[in-house]
C-alpha cells in the first residue's frame, strides 16, 4: 500500500510539474510540500496548519483529500496540540484552484481550512480562538445583551429632537396665549360701572359687551380725550394701538396687555 508522499510524489509528477511550480500555485512553501511526499509532517507550525495544507496539496494534486486525511490521522499525528507561535511570514495568501466533484474550478481559500492566527486574538464561547477582525464592533453590559453604539446615538438624538420640539411648543404656547381672545383685564367691583378710555394718542377703538355683544362704543379718540362708557359686566375692547390707550376702572388706570392692533377682554372676572 502506498504511503501518502508516495501517493502526492506519483501525482506531482503525473501532472508534469515540479516542486517549485506546485508551491507557486498552492501558496504553501516548496520545503513543506517536499517534507510531505518525504512523509515528514513536524513542520515546526500548528496542527491546523499541517492539516490545511496538506488537503490543499492533495486537492491541487486532484487526490481524494478525504482518503489522505483519514490515512494521515490514522498515523496519530492529528492529535498535536502543542501550541507553537511560527513566524508570521509562513502566512500569506494561499488562494487556489480546486477541483469539485463535477470537474469544474471553484475558487477557494486555504483560510477555510486555516484560520488566521494572531497574538492578540479574542476566544469565543467555545475556547476556540476568534480573530480579531471578527470581533463585533460594540459593547455589551456584563452577563447582559450586545449593545451597538450607534444605536444608542440614534437613541440619544431621537431624545433630544423630541425635547428640543417640546420646549418649542411650550414656548410658541406661551408667547401666543395672550393673544388668543386678545387677554384679559380684570377689576372688582359692582357689575354694573362705569369704564373710560384714556387715549395718550391718536388711536381708534371699538368697545362691545360680552354678555349680548352690545357695542358701546366705536370712534377715533384724540390725544388726551378720555371716553367715559357704562357697562354691565366685561367687555371687549378692540383697539389700533394698544400702548396708545389706557383703561381706567374704579379709580385705577390699567394698561392693555399688547402694544399693537389686538383685542383684550376688560371688566369683572
């Protein structure tokens, strides 16, 4: 029964290529593959690594990789775990070519067979080693679910838009109550009195009763005219400019709550 080198030498040499040009086609170094038609497999690099590159020389070679693979771990070789730390200069790109069952190419990755190896490697659940470049980009709260950053700024933004939309409303709510209804001004007092415009300039106004919309009084007042009306309870008092007329009520003289055209609610709460 042929040895495995003997079975990798004979198809070598079946296909009409060297040593040289089979490394140069699988990756792997020459020295390595001549080690394994010599049936020499302590290569001085981590089992799987052995293994790799070995089904990769056999499949390039188109010998069944799963019949050499059993016959190389029925020599009791697979078993080495003794970690090594080989140079990183037996890393490289080991793409090649190999044959599928329908006798078609497919590109494969000897990375599928070895795994990147490297000092600062995480381990996963299992005890196997992860490589760094697949780690998950994030962070995760002991004993407790992944958390990705950026969820948690979309989360932090969303948060502040809808703060930043209620103190909008709060403020817009605030600058504009006076003015739904025009505001109001309040006195005590008998229901039925007596209430006079003070005009401090040219000012037009128009004065009705809330109670039955009765008007009491629509005109232009000149500056320093004051207009005496009787009333029975509140009234609207619409004017053109506000900081130009004084409301007088009950002996007191009151200012309207807005400076320019509005309406404003005057009288007994």
């Amino acid at each position: 029964m042929q040895t495995i080198g003997e079975r990798l030498e004979e198809a070598r040499k079946r296909k009409g290529i060297s040593i040289r040009e089979a490394a140069e086609a699988t990756k792997i170094r020459g020295e390595y593959l001549q080690k394994f038609e010599g049936n020499q497999y302590d290569i001085n690099l981590p089992e799987i690594y052995v293994r790799g590159f070995l089904r990769t020389y056999a499949t390039f070679l188109k010998v069944p990789a799963d019949k050499i693979m059993a016959d190389y771990k029925a020599l009791g070789l697979g078993s080495d775990s003794r970690p090594r730390t080989p140079s990183r200069e037996v890393y490289g790109r080991m793409d090649i070519s190999f044959a599928s069952s329908n006798g078609k190419a497919s590109s494969s990755s000897a990375a599928d067979e070895v795994p990147a190896v490297s000092s600062d490697e995480g381990t996963g659940e299992s005890g196997t080693s992860r490589p760094r470049q697949f780690a998950r980009i994030g962070t995760s709260l002991p004993n407790g679910p992944y958390i990705d950053p950026r969820m948690i700024k979309k989360a932090g933004l969303i948060a502040a838009g809808a703060v930043i939309v209620v103190l909008l409303i709060w403020g817009l709510s605030s600058l504009f109550a006076g003015k739904s209804g025009g505001g109001s001004l309040a006195a005590g007092g008998d229901p039925a009195t007596e209430l006079t415009l003070c005009a401090l300039d040219q000012v037009r106004v128009k004065v009705v009763q809330v109670s039955d919309k009765a008007e009491l009084f629509q005109g232009t007042l000149s500056a320093g005219e004051r207009k005496t009306l009787s009333r029975r309870g509140s009234v609207y008092v619409t004017t053109t400019s506000g900081k130009s007329l004084k409301i007088e009520m009950n002996g007191k003289r009151y200012d309207l709550p807005f400076e320019g055209y509005d309406r404003a609610e005057v009288g007994v709460r």
